[in-house]
C-alpha cells in the first residue's frame, strides 16, 4: 500500500472555482497530493512552501495569465507543467510550449485523460530534486523535503502521521484545513478526532506552550492553520 506522503504532489491552478474544485477532489481520488491557487499571484505563495512534482496551469486567467506565469517560473524551474487551455487552435498550443509547458490539454476534456497525461508526464520526466525547504516554528524547524523536525538543533521523532500532517499544513502557510481534508492527505484512520489527537501531539513537540499554540493554530469549527515565522 502506497504511504500517502509518498504520493506524486500536483498545484492546480484555475480562476475558476468549479473547475479547480472538481479537480482537486478527482486527483486527491486517484492517487495525488493536491493544492490549489486561484491565480498566478497565489500559486507564487504556495510555491514558497512546498515542493511539487507537477502543475496543472489554466492558461487564460484575470491578471498575470498562464502563458506569462509558466514563462516565468520556468527560468528558475524545472517542474513540469501541464497547460489547460480552452483554445484548440496550433498557434495559441504552440506559444504554450514555447513558454516552458511540457504538455497541454484542450477544454472540455475526460478527467481520465488528465490522468493519463500527468502519469505519462511524470513517468517521461526526471525526477525534481527534493529541496530543502524550511518552516520556522520558533525553537522548531521543519525541513519539507526529507520530512524531518528539528526542535532546538535536536532531530524529533515524528510518525508517518504526524509527518504528513506538517507537509501537508506547510504547503498552506496561514490558510485554515480542515479535518477532513487533512484526512485526505494524511491517510488518518479514526476521523476528525483522530487529527485532534495527532495534532495535540505535534504542538507537544512544537510549541513552547502546548495550550497557547502560537505555530499550530485551532480555527474552531474549520480546522487547523500553520503559522510560521
């Protein structure tokens, strides 16, 4: 069975909300880590907190499009995009290519395909290498890439768990999760009570003062939200 944190991690990014709702809920189904931005501005605040292996990229977006995003962003990466686009023309799938996409795919499309082309992208492409990516938690240090806690320069011995929920409460500095999406991620048996618990154990490990979280914050009725330095 595979471990959930091993999972292939992929942004969506999609102005539309229906849409990107509906493909996070179909990938998060079929074997994916899934985090969504709304815009090129938001997609560039979740990139600072977690490494993925692919990008699903809405090229007409309000603002910085995904055509001038994916140009961008691919002068410093390396991350493979697929494009969504609603136009079928050559030329506008030509200038996605040129701009740093590795595949494009035209709108409407059968989520099906969506899952062959990112398998087939995934399986083409050389792997990412992981990056050390650091969240600052006070006397705690999360590094992303290899999983591990550092709390006062001493390792802490974290569960698969306990692990997956900090990746996956990293990747969304400052926005609240709720239980049953970090159930999704995690793999957490026992249900929303089960999180409470991991989660009591982490800020053990975390914070100072375990019942004034300052780093691994309650948002009564919505869930959980990290806060780091």
């Amino acid at each position: 069975m595979t471990n959930k944190i091993d999972l292939p991690q992929v942004l969506v990014v999609d102005d539309d909300d229906r849409l990107r709702n509906l493909l996070v809920k179909y990938l998060s189904e079929n074997g994916f880590i899934v985090v969504a931005a709304k815009n090129a501005m938001d997609a560039r605040n979740k990139l600072k907190g977690l490494q993925f292996d692919i990008i699903i990229l809405d090229l007409m977006m309000p603002g910085e499009s995904g055509l001038d995003f994916a140009g961008d962003y691919r002068r410093t990466s390396t991350v493979p995009i697929l494009m969504l686009t609603a136009m079928g023309e050559a030329d506008e799938r030509i200038v996605g290519l040129e701009r740093g996409a590795d595949d494009y795919l035209v709108k409407p499309f059968e989520p099906r395909e969506l899952l062959l082309r990112l398998h087939n992208i995934l399986k083409r492409l050389p792997k990412v290498a992981a990056e050390n990516v650091e969240i600052s938690m006070g006397d705690a240090v999360f590094y992303v890439g290899r999983g591990e806690l550092l709390v006062r320069g001493n390792v802490a011995r974290l569960t698969d768990i306990e692990t997956g929920l900090l990746r996956a409460l990293s990747s969304r500095p400052g926005d609240i999760l709720s239980r049953d999406e970090l159930i999704k991620l995690t793999g957490t048996a026992g249900g929303g009570r089960a999180v409470d618990v991991q989660v009591t154990r982490l800020r053990r490990k975390i914070e100072r003062d375990p019942k004034v979280p300052r780093y691994l914050q309650t948002v009564r009725g919505r869930g959980y939200m990290l806060q780091p330095d």
